[in-house]
C-alpha cells in the first residue's frame, strides 16, 4: 500500500499543478478509491463531465460514507449543467456531514438552478448562520427569500449588501425587482439603470423596459431599445413586438447584422412576430431554420410547433411535442400544443385530455366571516388591492391589453380582506379537487393529491377596450379567474364582453379551432380550470372596470 499512497500523492501533486495528463497516467493505474476520488477531479478540470461522474461514482462504491466524493459529485453534476443529480450528491454529502458548509452552498446551488425556491431559502439561511460574514450566501438567501415573497426582507438585505460594498450589477437587479415589487417604482427604476448600465445583459434590459413601459415613460422605453447592442436584437424585437409595433420589430431585424439575423434566438423572436401578425409561412420558415441551427431548445421548439399547427401540420406537431412532453411533462405549454393538435386531428384523445365541460367549473364564494355581503367583501377586496396596483400600462410580457396587473405575490401580503380571500377560496378548490377526481394516467388528474398550495396570486384592472390574449400558465396546475367587479355590459351578456373563452390557440390554426367553451362571469365568481387550457377573454367596450384575483395552484 505504500506505493500505492505514493502515487496517490504524486498524481494529486499533479493535478494541483495543473499536468492534468500526467495525473491520468500516474493514477489510472492505482485500484483506491483515493485515486479514483481524484481522478474525478482531474477530469472536472479537463471538462471531461461525464468520465469525471464515472469515477466519482466507481470510488464512492468503495468509499460510500466520504463526504467529500459525494461534494464533488455535486460539484461535477453543477458544472454540466444537470442540478437534480448535483441536489441527490449534496443531500447525500449532508446525510454524512451534517451543516457542512460546502454541501449547504452546492445544495443551495442546485435548488437555486431548479427554482425551488421553498426548498432553497433554509439552505441558504442555515449557510448564512454558519457563516454570517458571507456575501453570497446572504445575497442568495435574499433572492429565496424574494422568490417566496418576503419582499421587504429581501429589499433590506439588498441594501445591506451594497452598503457593505457589493456593487455586482444582480445586487442591484435583485433590489430594483423587490422596490418594484413595495411600489416603489422610482427607486426600482434607478437599480434597473444601474444594473443595465454596470452589465448590459438581456435580464437586466428586459426588466428595464418592462418598468419604463408600465410607468409610462415611452420616450424612456424606446430609447433603450434603440441603443441596446445588436447582440440583443432578439430581445428588441420581442420587446417592440409585445408593445404592439411589430412593424418596428420586423425592420430591426431587417438592420441588423447578419451574424445577428442567424442567432436563433433571434430567428425565434422573428418567428413569433410574424405568428402575432399571422403570417404562418414566414413564422415557419424562421422557425425552423431556428431549430435547425440549435435543435431542442425549449423557447425554440415552442415557436416550431406554434407555426406547425398554424399550418395545420398536426403530425409534426405531435411529433415535436413528444420530446419535450417527455422532458418536462409538467410544463403546461407542451400539454396545451398536444391538446391543440389532437383536436385539429378530430382525435378522441382530445376529450380525454381536454373535456371542458368536466375540467372548467364555476363556483360562487361564500360570503367572508365579518361581511354583511359578498359585493361588501368584494369592495373591500379591491380597496385593500388598489395601493399595489401603482403602474399606468400593462406589463410588456403579460397578457392583458387596455389594463393593469399589480407586482407582488398577494399570497404574501399581510392584510386581512386578502388573507380572509384567500381562506375563502379553500372550500371549492377542494370541492373541484373531489369532482375531477385521480386518474394517475392522466396529466392532469395524476396530480391531483387531494391537496394544494398557491403559486401566485395577482390582480388585474381591465378598462375600456380592456382583454386577455389568449394563453397558458407554463408553471401551474389549476389555474383561475375571481371576479371581483364586472362591467354592466358583462352581466347582460348581449356582446359577450369580458366573457372568458377557453379552447381557442392564440394563433390562427389551419383550419380555425374556435373557443369550446364560454363563461359569463358576475361578482363573486370563481373559475376553475386547467392551467395548459387556453383560455381568454373577449373585450369590454365601455369606461367601467373589471376586476379579478387570478391565481396559480399546484400540488402540495
């Protein structure tokens, strides 16, 4: 075993100095779990991901209660970007040594890249406690702690940590989105400039031009677009095309470089005007050079089977979306596509899997504890909304037009009309959870534990001219429509005016899908439906306003 220790020793010595081949040679020959052990390491720094988690897991076979072969697993599995196998190693390095520091922060790392956020902020919170003198630990703490709605929190420990002398531009963003978020638009505005003027990223432009535009400041908006880097041209393109001047949109790209023009993202961005212009040859056409040049890339791949379906092509769109129901078959929108190409089919797959008599249920809430009625409660629900409800446009990237959507979680808010609301809507979710039933086959009913948890929670004002496109929620189960006030209009049903459609794409399809279903709303009523269902509503033409408390539910 001596010579085995020396060679250990040698090839270590080896890899620190950076002779990675040297290191192979003097290791590949010792069978130790040590020498295993660092040749993981030496292939983690070669870029080699793959061999480096083949020798990491052949040494933690002979060495299973090392903490630091399961760290490096960790470690490994971050760099190639595949964080659910990186979050098992660091839980696994935890089971073995409990608050060990480095496992905390991979851990952390890992949930952060998933976007568990609920399961991320203890970490980072435990990381902080052990080391408070941490400015990344306490920066990610903080940014958890936004991500689940403790604004203020996060808000102050953003200023702390600049005030301590971190001035990275995400500090900034991370501060202007939680002063964004308190209302306070003009503070929140001023970390945006920074953050964009310190990096000019894509992040930091798109939150920019969102504020600027929802506070009404176009000069500001369009000045941003205009002098961004051609690098971002997609992202211009998106932004004017979401402002409704596509005409503009379409003329950047035609200025732009052609390095630019081939980006795919860009190709996307392309795309995704001419489906919004209905255009559906030059939407597929951009598409699918997109997807040739840069193949199962999600954002990419939505926009192809988006112009697949337009051109009535449901085979390749069922083909397209299997992949990607495969990969993430909790993501609404590939469930939505499905759906749309089984109906253009006439397949009877389609009623199993979207049946809008049987998934899409009204409700009428029951009067709040401490209200005389469900109309007082409604004005006092809306009075208690109305101060978060502080921007003059919509946002860019949301999907009402001719309205305003307030920033913050109101599940996180602490007022009791909201919380009281939120209390009231228990009783018919579980009654729709009990009526749709478990079907483990199902997308949609194999989720369906019997219980649930908020995943945000909202308020939009429509006013004259006031609808929604019609849309999906990527990221929910069971999604929503409370109606606090409607317009006169909307109770007499003669025009159908801010009525709630379901089943019609936001995309002419070959040949045109209809709405399967149409709601009337009144106050007080709550609309329950799938989240992958499309759904819209048809505009109000008068002054007044309507108002709604959407929210998003997943399983518990």
């Amino acid at each position: 075993m001596i010579g085995a220790e020396a060679d250990i020793a040698n090839g270590f010595a080896a890899y620190k100095r950076g002779d990675l081949a040297a290191a192979r040679s003097i290791l590949e020959r010792v069978p130790h779990h040590q020498a295993w052990h660092v040749l993981g390491l030496v292939e983690r720094a070669s870029g080699q991901y793959a061999r480096a988690i083949a020798w990491l897991e052949k040494a933690e076979k002979s060495d299973p209660r090392n903490p630091e072969i399961a760290n490096n697993q960790g470690r490994v599995a971050l760099d190639a970007g595949d964080p659910i196998y990186a979050e098992r190693a660091f839980r696994r390095a935890l089971t073995l040594r409990a608050n060990w520091l480095p496992a905390l922060t991979g851990l952390g790392r890992s949930l952060n890249d998933q976007e568990k956020w609920r399961e991320a902020h203890p970490i980072w919170t435990k990381a902080v406690e052990l080391n408070p003198n941490e400015r990344v630990s306490r920066y990610n703490a903080a940014m958890a702690a936004l991500e689940i709605g403790h604004v203020e929190f996060a808000e102050a420990e953003f200023d702390r940590l600049i005030k301590s002398g971190l001035t990275d531009p995400a500090v900034f963003f991370m501060r202007g989105r939680a002063r964004v978020e308190l209302s306070d638009l003009t503070e929140g505005l001023s970390d945006f400039r920074v953050s964009w003027n310190k990096q000019k990223t894509a992040h930091a432009m798109k939150n920019l031009a969102n504020t600027l535009w929802m506070t009404g400041d176009q000069k500001g908006f369009y000045d941003l677009v205009r002098d961004a880097p051609d690098a971002l041209g997609g992202l211009k393109m998106f932004l004017l095309s979401k402002s409704g001047n596509t005409d503009l949109a379409l003329r950047i790209w035609d200025e732009l470089p052609e390095q630019f023009q081939n980006d795919p993202d860009t190709l996307t961005a392309k795309s995704n005007i001419h489906r919004m212009r209905g255009e559906q040859a030059e939407a597929l056409t951009a598409a699918s050079k997109a997807h040739a040049l840069r193949p199962l890339q999600a954002n990419i791949d939505d926009s192809l089977i988006s112009a697949q379906l337009m051109a009535g092509d449901h085979a390749s769109a069922l083909k397209s979306v299997a992949d990607w129901r495969a990969r993430e078959p909790l993501v609404q929108s590939w469930i939505a596509h499905e759906a749309t190409a089984l109906r253009l089919a006439n397949a009877p797959e389609y009623t199993e899997l979207a049946d809008p008599d049987r998934f899409i249920q009204a409700f009428e809430l029951e009067t709040p504890e401490g209200f005389a009625s469900i109309q007082a409660f409604n004005d006092a629900l809306i009075e208690a909304i109305a101060p978060m409800q502080s921007f003059d446009q919509r946002p860019l990237d949301q999907t009402l037009r001719a309205g305003t959507q307030t920033a913050r979680d109101l599940v996180h808010v602490q007022n009791d009309t909201i919380q009281s609301f939120l209390r009231a809507l228990d009783a018919p979710i579980r009654a729709y959870l009990n009526a749709i039933g478990f079907d483990a086959d199902h997308p949609f009913l194999g989720r369906n534990t019997g219980n649930f948890r908020f995943n945000g929670c909202w308020s939009v004002t429509l006013k004259g001219g006031g609808h929604h496109v019609n849309h999906v929620h990527p990221r929910g189960w069971i999604s929503s429509a409370y109606y606090a006030r409607v317009p006169d209009e909307t109770l007499r049903g003669d025009s159908k005016a801010g009525w709630i459609k379901f089943g019609e794409p936001p995309f002419k399809t070959n040949p045109i899908l209809d709405p399967v279903k149409w709601v009337q709303p009144k106050s007080g009523l709550l609309v329950l439906f799938p989240s992958y269902f499309w759904h819209g509503t048809h505009p109000i033409h008068d002054a007044s306003e309507r108002v709604t408390v959407p929210f998003d539910l997943v399983p518990a």
